[in-house]
C-alpha cells in the first residue's frame, strides 16, 4: 500500500479532496440521502450522521470531515488509497457531475425579515406581561435581536450567523396566539444569546421561554450573561431506537462554540419536551456533560416565571 501511495500523483489526491460528500452522495447515493430541512441532509444508513454549509458531521460517533475523501475513509472503512482511486475512477468516467458544488449557493434561503415598526412599545408592553425583565428585553432591542413589526406588532426574535449576519427569525403575536417564522429562515441560526466564552449552554424550545430563564436568574441574584442561552426552532424525536438526533441550531451552536462542555436541556415539561430532551441526550452522549433542567413548576420556563412572579395561572 505504502508504494502504491507512492505512485498517486499529488494532483489527482487533491482532485479527490475538493469532491464535497454531498455531490458525491446524490451522484452516486441518491437513497441514501435524504433532506432534513433547508440545506441540511443526513444519509439513510446513519440518520445521525448530518451534511450541511459544505461539512458533515457523525453525531452518534462523534467524529466529521469536509469531503467525500474523509467520508470513505471514516465512515466506510476504506484505505486511503481505495478511496482516492473510487473518487477518481468516476471523476474520469463523468467528469461533469463534479461541478455541482457550485450549484449548493442555490440552495442558500433568503431570509424576508418583517418591517420594523418605529416604536416597541407594544412588545415590550406584551413581554413585560409575562414576566420578563425590562432590562433584559432593552437588551435585545439595543443589540437588534428583538423588534416590534409592522403591521401587526409582532415580537420578532432575530438570530444571526457568524458574520453577523441575519439569517433567523421568529415572530410571536402580541395579539393571539400566532407563532411562526419570518420567510427564508435558517434554522441553524435561532435565536440566542451567547456569551464571549462558557463552558456551559442552556438550550431552550422558544425565545420566550429563554428570556424568562434570564429573567428568572436575574430575579435570583444571578448573572443572566454568564452562559450561552440558545433557543430551538422546535423539537422532534427521532424514530430510530439506535441513534438520537439534535436540532440544527444545536449542532451549529456546538460547531461554532467549541467551548461549551456541559449541556442543560430546558425543554417543556410535557411528553413532547421529556421526548425530545431523552432523544437530544441520546445523541450528546459522551461527547458533553449533558442535565436535564425541566421547569420545577408549569409546563415551561415562562409558565414558572408567571408563578414565581405573581402566583397566578397564565393562560397561554
């Protein structure tokens, strides 16, 4: 093997590098892949195993890469040689169905925020309502995470990528029950309010339920800017018994903070959140010290912030 390695021009080794797992999988694996949502896919034979922004990820096993290269190496158990010459051998069969990387930027969604209303004081009004902190909530307006829209006067809770770019919104009625997303959300990029460095992460199911956490904390003498908050763009379980699967907002969240050690799931205390915290620690297993801090009182962290601040049942 060493002197066949040998032999393997340095030219065609890097050829095989630039081939992403996801063009080589929909050439050449088309079912084995299957679509999560948006820009996000995972293949059949590992639903854990995740592929988004060019990179994929083995969350039951803990180990990743950014080419088909690393794909056939770690997850099939190809030498490296063989899987040079597999990539290789159909790039010279096909070559044209290599070009498709390019072709992922049309998959890239385009995030339609609402219009900004000139004033917030309706979601303030709404926020306070339920608890939440005023200094918490200026906070967010200050540093355009949180806004009120138009024409509805909506909350809307923005989250940005790395760059700093709006990539995520959720918007919740201050009139109603109207929960939704704004048009060309990434769900990789929720809500959050991270902190410049902690080993610790709090994770929630919506932004409301985060800023009563902080709230809460705040109320208890504690600093509500000590840890990394960051909500979900909803829960799910997964059907598969053997590997457990955690949101795209999680994953992005622990790719980007490389920090974080331990994990608190502050889920909803029902079936659906109990369901979906017993899936996500499923798949942190061994990787993160994973807790899980359902709400001691109320389904969720806002219904237990309206006990501790008025003693009174909220209708939700």
């Amino acid at each position: 093997m060493t002197t066949k390695y040998k032999n393997i021009p340095k030219s065609i080794i890097a050829q095989a590098r630039q081939i992403d797992l996801l063009t080589y999988l929909e050439r050449y694996e088309p079912n084995n892949l299957e679509r999560v949502s948006g820009n996000e896919y995972r293949t059949r034979d590992h639903d854990s195993l995740r592929i988004s922004n060019g990179k994929w990820y083995w969350w039951s096993r803990g180990i990743g890469g950014a080419s088909a290269l690393d794909y056939l190496i770690k997850v099939r158990g190809h030498g490296f040689v063989e899987a040079v010459e597999m990539i290789t051998g159909r790039i010279e069969s096909d070559p044209s169905s290599f070009i498709a990387p390019k072709t992922q930027a049309k998959r890239e969604k385009v995030l339609i925020l609402p219009e900004k209303c000139g004033s917030n004081d309706k979601i303030i009004s709404y926020l306070t309502g339920r608890g939440i902190d005023r200094e918490i909530i200026d906070y967010c307006i200050e540093n355009d995470l949180l806004y009120e829209s138009l024409p509805y006067h909506s909350a809307v809770f923005v989250g940005y990528d790395s760059e700093g770019v709006p990539k995520y919104a959720s918007i919740r009625g201050t009139v109603g029950s109207y929960k939704g997303e704004a048009s060309g959300s990434d769900k990789r990029f929720s809500f959050r309010l991270p902190v410049e460095e902690s080993e610790s992460l709090y994770v929630f199911e919506s932004a409301i339920d985060l800023l009563s956490f902080a709230t809460l904390q705040k109320r208890s003498g504690n600093d509500w800017q000590k840890h990394h908050l960051l909500s979900l763009a909803g829960v799910y379980r997964s059907n598969n018994s053997r590997e457990g699967n955690i949101p795209l907002a999680l994953e992005s969240f622990l790719a980007e903070h490389q920090d974080v050690k331990r994990i608190y799931l502050c889920l909803d205390n029902d079936k659906a959140g109990r369901d979906a915290a017993e899936c996500y620690g499923k798949a942190l297993e061994g990787k993160y010290e994973v807790h899980y801090a359902f709400p001691k009182k109320g389904k969720d962290y806002n219904e237990m912030l309206q006990m501790v601040v008025g003693g009174r049942d909220y209708e939700r």
